[in-house]
C-alpha cells in the first residue's frame, strides 16, 4: 500500500496533511514577518529578535515533553484545532502592537512555541499511527514537505507580498482569518473521515 492509498482508505491523513500546509503557511507571519517588523518596523536589536526566538523554543520544550499526555487526553485532532486557535490568538495580538509597546512582542513569543510543538507532535503521532509500517519514513517525510516545503514556501511568497502591500496589521488579521477557515474545514474534514470510518 502507498501513501496515496492510504489517505484514499482513511481520509483524515489527507486532512492532517492539509492542516500542516495551511499552518505551515500560517507560521511563516510569525517566524518571519515578526522578526522583520521587529527590526524594520520597531527599531528592534538583533539581540531582542534573538531572545525572541529563545523564549518561543524554549516555551516547546515542556509541549513537546509532555505531548503524549495530552495526546491521550484530548486526541490528535483536537490537539490541531485547539493550536491553530492559539495561533490565531497570537495572530490577532500581534495586529495590536505598536512600537510604544513592542516589547509585547517577547510574552507573545511563548504562543508560537506553544502552537508548534503541539501541533507537530500530534500530526507525527497520528501520521505513525495512521498508516503502515513501513510507510512511516515516507509519510513522515510528506508531512514535513506539506508544513515547511509548500506551506512555508507559499507562505514566505504570499504573506511578503501583503506585508509590502499591506503592513504588518492587516496582513496577521488575514493570517488569523485564514486559520479559522481552515479551523472550520478541519472539523468537517474529521466528521466526514469518522463518518466513513463508520460505514466501514
């Protein structure tokens, strides 16, 4: 069996596959357009960026630590949903910060390692344990292309472009917007897999 067959065989692959393109995409405003507003926008050190970036991969550890804790507690697709909400949140706050209170920007920083290590931990635990053996490599290999390779690449396209266009404001408005459709999608796409599974 392949990759293909088995996202044909259980559609929610398919649908976790989808939510780490749309996040990955997602994540591109707050890896990068962050830092770039740090320092074009707010007059930001080098320094502050970095310590920005310490706080959110520092505040992963603990998530990633205590995944499968939460993974049995609240399930793979509740754990995405309830990240790409966090995400939305933070999307929503950065939107507000002007340069009188950017340092706003470091307390904001623990949401985004917060939201990746959730939400990567549980699509890896529920791609290992969606599809056969010995497609584990090959499928863990598509689930980082769906996140980084195609969502951040038309992420790092796309949300450039609008923040040339646009600014930072509104374009993490759309960030947050783009999210909660995909939230909704989501949860049609688990309730149309369970459905299935159902009728099999």
């Amino acid at each position: 069996r392949t990759v293909w067959s088995t996202i044909v065989v259980n559609p929610a692959v398919g649908v976790c596959l989808g939510a780490n393109l749309c996040l990955g995409c997602a994540m591109v405003i707050t890896d990068f357009l962050v830092s770039i507003q740090m320092e074009r926008d707010f007059g930001m050190s080098r320094t502050v960026n970095g310590l920005a970036s310490t706080i959110s991969t520092l505040v992963a550890v603990p998530c990633f630590y205590f995944s499968d804790d939460l993974i049995r507690k609240y399930g793979h697709f509740r754990i995405m949903i309830y990240s790409q909400c966090l995400c939305v949140a933070q999307l929503v706050l950065h939107s507000m910060i002007t340069k009188e209170v950017s340092l706003l920007i470091l307390p904001l920083s623990t949401l985004k390692g917060a939201v990746f290590a959730c939400h990567w931990s549980a699509s890896v635990d529920f791609i290992n344990k969606s599809v056969d053996p010995h497609l584990a490599s090959t499928s863990q290999i598509l689930l980082t292309w769906c996140y980084w390779t195609l969502g951040g690449g038309v992420g790092y396209t796309f949300w450039s472009w609008m923040y040339d266009q646009v600014g930072a404001g509104p374009t993490f408005l759309l960030g947050a917007g783009s999210l909660l459709v995909n939230m909704a999608l989501l949860r049609l796409g688990v309730l149309a897999a369970a459905r299935r599974a159902r009728k099999e």
